[in-house]
C-alpha cells in the first residue's frame, strides 16, 4: 500500500509541475504583435515602440519590472474589466501570448 501512495503523489507531483509549466507558456512574437495591434493606442509596448500615450498609462517595461509582475497576476488583470481599459475579448493562448512578451522585457 505504501508504494501505492509514493506512485500517487510522484504523479499528483508531475502533473502539478506540467499545469506550472503550461502557465508559464506563450509566444512572445506574437504577443508583440497583439499587443501592437491592441494596446500599442495607450501603452508604449515595448523598446523602439512608439505611440499615442497617456500620460498616467504605464508602458509594458515599466509593468514587465514591478515585483508584483507574474505570469499569473498579468492573466488576472488582463482577464478582469477595468473602467480605464478596453474591454478586449482574448483568448486563452492571446492572453499567454500576451503575458510571455511583457515578461521577455523583463530588464530592457
């Protein structure tokens, strides 16, 4: 029986490590190019971006550098309405790709 239960938790364990990794997936290429197409009015997006920018509107380095910026609280933000956003329908996979191109500007 014991062996039963390390055979049990070693595969709880893997899946849980393949759902983390999955979290952490995306494409950053194409992250940049929704976000070109989608954000790039308000945000300066990226290095090299330019664009109409609100003042109080931060850039996606500047969000890529806060402490607080983690694949899993960009998805909750972006996933959640804002009064000062667009409401902008994306996919799961728009979302990840999203999330992977902020988080490449990590230290730019």
């Amino acid at each position: 029986m014991r062996r039963g239960w390390k055979g049990l938790f070693g595969l709880a364990g893997a899946f849980l490590a393949t759902v983390a990794g999955a979290q952490q997936e995306g494409d950053p290429a194409a992250g940049r190019r929704l976000a070109e197409a989608w954000c790039s009015g308000c945000h300066v997006i990226g290095p090299g971006a330019s664009g109409p920018v609100v003042d109080a509107t931060p850039t996606f380095p500047s969000i890529a550098r806060m402490p607080s910026a983690t694949g899993m609280s960009l998805r909750a933000f972006l996933l959640t309405p804002h009064s000062r956003m667009p409401d902008i329908q994306m996919s799961r996979e728009q979302t990840d790709d999203v999330v992977a191109y902020i988080l490449s500007l990590r230290g730019r």
